[in-house]
C-alpha cells in the first residue's frame, strides 16, 4: 500500500501535539501552506460570519419540530406515547411555510413550546428547518443499509465518534480536521490585517475549527455581564521581574531545540498576543438592546456578538470569521419530559437574543448561525427517554437565510413499517452533512470549484447546495 509520507508525518504530529496545528512546528511549514493557497486570495471587501451551535449528547429533534397533521400526529404519538408533545401545544405553535419550501411529506408542523422564541422568525423568514440531516458516506435506503452496514459511517450510535463525523463531515478519514477548519485554512487570506486567527471557539477546543494552516483561538464566554479574555498567570502583578524575564526567554523564537517546545513556545506567545489585543477592546463593545439569558449558552453568544462587532477596520480588522459554541445535555435517555424543555428553553432564547444583536448591529444578513449535533433521537422510547439516532431536523438562521421553509425530505415517524427506520427507531438521514456545510460553506465565500476539495464524498449526492442561503 503506498503511504504518503508527508500526511503520514503531518497527521503523526497533529496527534502527538494534541489538535496544535502543523503550521505551528516550523516556519517553513507555514511558508509552505501558505504558499498552497496563494490561488485562494480573493477579493474579500465584505463580511460573513458562521456560528455553529453544536448540541452535545444528541438532540431529540422529533419533539423539537412536531406534526400537527392529524393523522401525522397520531402516529408521532403512537411511536412515543409517554413523550409526545400533546397535539393543542404544537398546534399554538404551527409553522406556516411558504409554498416552495412546504414539508414534502404533506404534513403540517409547529414547535415544541419550550421554542417559542424561534416561531416568530420562522414566520419572519429568518429561520429554515434543514429536514433529516446526518452523517453518511452517500446516500443510504433501508434495503441497502439492512443488507451492507458497511454503507454506512462506522460506529453508528457512538456520541464520540458521531459527534467527530459531524464535526469533520469525513467518517471516512478518522484523521480529518474540522470542515470549519478547513474552510478557515482555504480561505485564510480572506483577514490579511487581522491580528487574531478567523476561528474562534467558546470554551474549549472544537474540532470543528480544527486546521492545518489555521489555529483556533479558544477563550471563555460571558458569566452574566463579566466578559472578559482568559490570561496566562505570568502576566498578573504578583510575579517578580526575574520570573517574567525567565517565563519570556522560554517561549521566545527559536530557542527551543525540540520541535514540540518549539510548537508549545509558539502557541504560548500566540495566546499571549490575543489577549493583549482583545482585553482592552472588548472594553469598548455596545450595551444590547435585547438583553443575553444568563445561561452557559447565552453567554458563550454574548461574547461571539461582542467579538463581531470588533469585527471592523478599527479594531480587529475581520472579513471572515468562524465561531463554535456548545450546550450539553442533550443524551436523554431518561426525565426527558423534565430535562429536555430545559435545552430547548435555553437555546430558543439565546438564538433569538443572538440575532437581535446582529439586527442591532445591522449585520443580520451578514452572519449565519446553525445548529449541529452528534446525532438524532429515536423516535422509540425506553420509557421516559429516547435513545442514540441517526437523522435529525436542524435550525439555520440570519438575514440571509431563506427561511421560513423546510428543506430536505421529513421522515415518516410510524412506528411500525416504516421505510426510514434503520431498525430501532433510528431514522436513516435523507440529507448528509457534506451537503449542509457545503451549503453554508458555498455562501461563506468558497468557490464553487473548491467545494470537492473540502468535502471530497460530495459527488455522491444529487445536490450539493441544497438552497437555504440566499
């Protein structure tokens, strides 16, 4: 088998050096990658912004977008009795499409209560509903997945491995870096002024924003009004000069003898450099109209809002930018009826509060947020919860979005005889995630042509932008 060396050893180190990216082992490395992608400098007078809101643990999205049909509905509720969200609930909440992006099954749908906030933007065309989406190396029917499992992404059901396919959109590369990632490291020169990297994750480390030429910064969201930037501790007052000096002579250029000291030293100067940048702007943010729920979710937006409006000349000097921000909880496989409404409450209000602040802004055609997740629910239950899925409904909203529409083909949620279900109450998606970020990615600014080189199985699907952005 031929073995490409250098992926071999670029893959090698990313592992070893725990997700650091390859341009951060040497200089010529990054004179190398960046000379790659010289063919990618375009013309990027304007602005767009991706914020990817990643569901951990699974969201049931069949109690988030619920028929209201009433033959559609009965069979909702015949598959989960204990669970379903009762018929007049939905119904105060019926979505009114517009008639190009009606529901293909012929149904009728509303939200669960708990989204009331996302109704009016629905109706509003701000919010799209992308039907049944999940990680697939081609499209699958039930025949051919019942007869060759092996159509199918491996370790089907696994939060891990699931939530990294959805992340990468390669269950075929167990290597990949994130499509976000990818879609910073071709279009990198898009920010040639900017001091700080175009992905910015809240919290902890993505794999979504994961490069090979672009390194994610990762720095905390709000707590309540405290926004502020992590620092390293050798930067407080309390040090003597002779630690300061010492802790400086470490990371400088080129000192260290090691290709991971060098790595680390860099990495280390890199966030250093960021927080000096940002601690003193982000003092100089607007006050939001619509005030922030208090929630780990609400303030992760909060500070993905303030760093956007920095986004200018004066400032951060910005033209692309990637964000990943995150809210736990989803995997109820039990007191989903109490845990559940809980989720939903805390994302409908920090959604709706986060477009307010781009509208407020003025940017709200500008930057597009989408929901993500490790995979659905089924639409069985064990009694009071639902276990790991496969498909999912998914929510994409901003001003260029063309919203109040459903897209994708809904699934049938019978419980018995149904042509959707892998065999457990597992739905079988109809639309993949190559497709959706590909989608996104095509609006963000990738050309056309590129699209294949990000998502390389996306020649398996009929479509690969599936019309959602304007």
């Amino acid at each position: 088998m031929h073995i490409d060396r250098r992926a071999f050893l670029r893959r090698s180190l990313r592992t070893a050096l725990g997700g650091v990216a390859i341009t951060s082992l040497s200089g010529s490395l990054q004179a190398m990658a960046a000379a790659a992608q010289v063919a990618h400098r375009g013309n990027f007078g304007d602005y767009r912004a991706l914020v990817c809101i990643f569901l951990h643990g699974g969201n049931d999205s069949f109690n988030s977008v619920v028929p209201v049909s009433p033959s559609h509905h009965a069979a909702y509720l015949a598959a989960r009795p204990a669970l379903a969200v009762p018929l007049a609930q939905a119904q105060a909440l019926t979505l009114a499409p517009l008639p190009d992006g009606l529901p293909g099954d012929g149904a009728s749908y509303g939200l669960h209560p708990a989204l009331a906030p996302l109704h009016p933007l629905f109706q509003q065309q701000r919010l799209a509903i992308v039907a049944n989406v999940g990680t697939l190396l081609g499209p699958i029917t039930k025949a051919e997945y019942q007869a060759n499992p092996a159509l199918a992404p491996p370790q089907l059901f696994s939060h891990s491995d699931q939530a990294n396919f959805w992340q990468t959109s390669r269950p075929d590369d167990a290597n990949a870096d994130g499509w976000g990632g990818r879609i910073a490291d071709l279009l990198h020169a898009a920010n040639p002024d900017s001091p700080l990297p175009m992905t910015l994750s809240l919290g902890s480390q993505s794999l979504f924003q994961r490069g090979s030429i672009v390194d994610q910064y990762v720095l905390p969201g709000c707590a309540g009004d405290y926004c502020a930037v992590d620092r390293i501790d050798y930067l407080g007052g309390w040090q003597n000069d002779l630690g300061t000096q010492t802790f400086e002579a470490l990371i400088a250029d080129g000192v260290q003898a090691h290709v991971f000291e060098r790595a680390y030293g860099r990495a280390t100067r890199r966030a250093i450099d960021n927080y000096q940048v940002l601690s003193g702007l982000l003092g100089t943010v607007p006050v939001w109209t619509t005030p922030f729920p208090t929630t780990h979710l609400g303030g992760q937006l909060r500070q993905v809002a303030n760093l956007i409006s920095l986004r200018g000349p004066a400032a951060l000097s910005m033209n692309r930018q990637i964000f990943h921000v995150n809210q736990g909880g989803y995997d109820t496989h039990d007191l989903q009826l109490g845990m559940h409404p809980v989720l939903l409450e805390q994302l409908a209000q920090a959604l709706a509060a986060f477009h307010a602040a781009m509208e407020q802004l003025g940017i709200a055609e500008e930057v597009t947020t989408f929901t993500a997740s490790d995979f659905g629910r089924t639409v069985s239950t064990n009694g009071d919860g639902t276990d790991h899925g496969w498909g999912g409904h998914h929510f994409v909203l901003g001003g260029a979005v063309r919203g109040g529409r459903f897209y994708g083909r809904m699934p049938s949620l019978a419980q018995h005889d149904n042509p959707d279900d892998a065999g457990y109450g597992q739905i079988i998606p109809t639309t993949g995630v190559d497709q959706y970020a590909a989608t996104l990615a095509t609006w963000f600014g990738v050309p056309s042509g590129e699209i294949p080189t990000l998502f390389p199985r996306i020649g398996e699907y009929d479509s690969t932008d599936l019309g959602f952005m304007e």
